[in-house]
C-alpha cells in the first residue's frame, strides 16, 4: 500500500505499537505514506513550495492563537509537523539523527547563543 518505508514497515498496517509509540522516523514514514498514497509524489516536489506549506501551517497556528481557539492551534501545529515529517520522509532524511546532532551543537553554544535579547 505504502511503497515501503525507511524503517522497513508499512506503518498503515503496523499492529505492534500504538499510534502514540511510534519513533519520530516512523512518524515520517507513516506521514509520507499518506501524502504519497494521495499523489502529493506523483511528480517530484518543489521543495520551495513544500517549506513555504510548513510556513502556512505556522501562519495558521498564529491565527488560531490569536483568536484563542486551542483546538485549531494543536490542529495546526500537527499539521506544521505532518508536513515536515513528510517532507523528510520523501527526501530520505533522519530527522530524529540530525535532532540529536544539533542538539549537541547547541549544548555547547553560550547563553542564549551570546545575545542580550
């Protein structure tokens, strides 16, 4: 169904581990699962277009804050990450490997990276 994924399952018919248990590179795979199983990948991807829909998603969520509906602004942040776990998952990223990576870059940066605000 899926094309297959990185990690080797189709996360659509994994039964192993509840939705919540899945790793940040499942979450990629099973979120490119979906926008390739409805054609977002049938063509290759303006990865210009794609970052400017993550940028949206962020748009929207600020809107939803803005006229205080909590339930839009969750919506609208798990949309901000569906698009990028998808965006990774079609251009084979490991985002949860390049996470870590930068998380220890940033451990060595100084307070609020030697900025007074």
């Amino acid at each position: 169904m899926c094309g297959g994924t990185r990690t080797g399952m189709c996360p659509h018919t994994r039964k192993d581990l509840p939705m919540s248990k899945l790793s940040v590179q499942e979450m990629c795979d099973l979120c490119h699962s979906i926008a390739k199983s409805k054609g977002f990948w049938d063509e290759k991807r303006n990865i210009g277009e794609a970052l400017m829909l993550v940028v949206t998603e962020l748009a929207e969520g600020m809107e939803a804050h803005r006229k205080q509906d909590a339930d839009n602004f969750r919506e609208e942040l798990a949309d901000t990450f569906i698009r990028l776990f998808d965006l990774c998952g079609g251009l084979g990223i490991d985002i949860e490997a390049e996470i870590m990576k930068k998380c220890e870059k940033n451990k060595l940066r100084p307070y609020k990276h030697g900025k007074i605000c």
